[in-house]
C-alpha cells in the first residue's frame, strides 16, 4: 500500500529528475522541506520560476544575461579588440572572478563532441564568424575552452576557421590540467593561465 | 563585477540552503535548468508549492498525508491493536515497503538527543501517551526507532513511559547494523527484524 503523499512523491521524482541526485538524496531533501518553513520551500519555487522569465540570451555574445544585449558586452569600460571564447556561461563567471581579464566574450554553449553527436552546427560557431566579420575593432580571440578532449577539438577547429581572417589567436596557458574542467580551477590558476596567454 | 543575473545567483543560493548541497552543485543544478525544457524547471516549482499546500500532518498518527486521518488511519482491514512507533514518516514509508507489517504507525517526529537539544517535549511522546490512554483497542507497541543513540534513548524512555500502562512492548530484532539509519535498510532485513520481534 502506497500511502505516501502525491505531492511528495511527486516532488522527489521532480529532484531525482536532476543531474547527480539519486533517489535516496531527492527524498531526504523533500522530506527536508516537508519539516522546513513554508518560506523556504516558496524561496526555492519562485526562483526557479523567475529562471526561465527572466533570464535571456544576450544576442552579442550568447552570454546568459538580465537584458539584451548583457552588461558586459554593453560596459564601454572593457576592451572591445579582443574576445575570449568560452563553452559555458559558468566559464564566464570564472574568468571574471579572477578580474584580470577586461576583454569581451563568446560563449559557445558546449564544445564539439561527436561522441555526443554535437557537432559545429550545435554551437554558436556561426555567431562568433558573424560577430568577427562584422566587428573590426575585434583583433584578438582568446580561446578558453576546457582543457579536454572535447575542448581541444573545438579551438582546433576554431583555429581553422579564425586564422584565415587574419585575427591573432591566443589560448590560456597550460597551467590547467588536462582533464580538468574550466569552471572548476581556483582564481590563481585561472589567473596563471591568463597570464601565460601565447600566440598560436 | 557580477555579470550573472539575479534570477540565477538566488536559484544558486537557495539550491546550495538545501542540506547536502554545496555552491557547485548549486551552480550545476541551476544552469542544467537554465539548458533544461522551461517545463522541467516548472513541474519542479509547482511540486515544491504543493507540497506545503497539500501535504497534512495526520491528526491520529502524526505521519504526512493528503487528508486527515491518513490512508493508513483510515483502512478498515489494518490491525487496531498494534502500534509501531517510528520516528520520521520515511520510517513508515521504509516498513510499507516490507509489506510484513499490518498494524498502526506513530510518528514521532525525531528522537531524543541531548546534544543537538532535542528533548521529549519536542516529539510528538504526549499525542502517543494521549492514544494509549485513550484508545483501549491498543494491545502492543513495537519500538522501531532507529538503531544508534539517539533512538535508543528514545526508546528507553518511551518503555518506562509506557510499561506501567499495562500495554505490551515489543522491539525490531537486532538484525539492523548498530549505528544504521532504518530508512536506509534493505527490505530483507527489515522483514527480519520484524520477524525477530521479542517481548521486552
């Protein structure tokens, strides 16, 4: 006999429905909320309504943002010659923690993966040629993609297609360990690696 | 400068309150809704709203339920004589699942624990008291605490309560690992522990 709440069990299929939670942790954390304030449980329930309200695509540099086009690409304040190309917008987030960089970006939204089946055509590749062709203040592409298979198919790629245009092209130093992933790397290595930025 | 939109840093903030849940994870869940169907991030906001608008606490038993008394309170072909008291609702859903146990719960809401200042007055010891007293059909409690400190005491403190009132008092069989927490056991050693109950 099932006796437990439809509106529980319905919240832990919800949780377990997400990346990396099982079902042991989706029920200890309904059954959390179950005995937390109610407050909690709505804090939770409209910020996950406001994400998909609020939040756009900046249509410069595919960049998640609050308005279009995003605060960095609108700040007159940063260096509008170069533009650092990253798979994730939680790249972004890394490389400005470290506030040694002051350039623009481009975010990818993945890396090409043909394991995956994610090929040029899923990326926002396209854009980042437009936005190259068009832009002729741009002078310099940092690449910033993870240092891992998949990252090093993308700026290989990148590469390709960039350097007949004439732009000099950078990759962050490898003071990343291959493997690794991006937004995980702590503020002075991502600063290092800023720092050892070479021409290709 | 923060360049990441108010609604994902507070989805951040309030994924990382949830216990277990650090600020990377936080980080993870939030964007893989930002990348998910806005159906995803919706079904999770509307299960987290339910779930304090349509869960109650059972006024006969204390465990979750969706009217009051709860489905198990309320069924006709359940043994009325035989209590088992258990100190979360994940309790009851862990001795369900056994299908070995065919009498009434208690939830106790948590078990005594000095350490963390959680004394008798804060469980729900008085409604059981209250149940006993009241309701001459009880024969038996099975004690079915959680097997480590904590429950321990609480069952000791419940047999002095509850001896003199003439009730009989059985306990789950040792087969659950010292330490342990009922609602991870395996249904197999939860039917022997309730196939191995002895009187105290």
């Amino acid at each position: 006999m099932d006796t437990t709440p439809r509106a529980v069990t319905q919240l832990i299929e919800e949780f377990n429905r997400l990346p990396g939670i099982g079902p042991k942790t989706a029920q200890r954390l309904t059954f959390y909320l179950l005995r937390a304030p109610k407050e909690q449980a709505e804090a939770l329930s409209d910020a996950l309504m406001s994400l998909k309200e609020r939040v756009v695509t900046c249509s410069v540099c595919s960049n998640i943002a609050e308005q279009d086009p995003c605060a960095i690409c609108r700040d007159e304040a940063r260096d509008r010659s170069i533009l650092c190309v990253v798979e994730e917008p939680l790249d972004v987030l890394a490389l400005e923690r470290t506030r040694e960089y002051h350039g623009l970006y481009h975010v990818l939204h993945g890396a090409i993966s043909p394991v995956e089946g994610i090929g040029p055509e899923d990326l926002r590749i396209q854009e980042l040629l437009d936005r190259i062709q068009h832009d002729h203040t741009i002078q310099e592409i940092v690449l910033a993609t993870n240092p891992n298979l998949e990252g090093e198919a993308t700026a290989l790629y990148l590469e390709r297609l960039v350097k007949p245009l004439g732009i000099r092209m950078t990759r962050l130093a490898r003071g990343l360990p291959m493997g690794g992933d991006l937004e995980y790397a702590d503020e002075v290595t991502l600063t290092r690696a800023l720092e050892g930025m070479r021409t290709r």
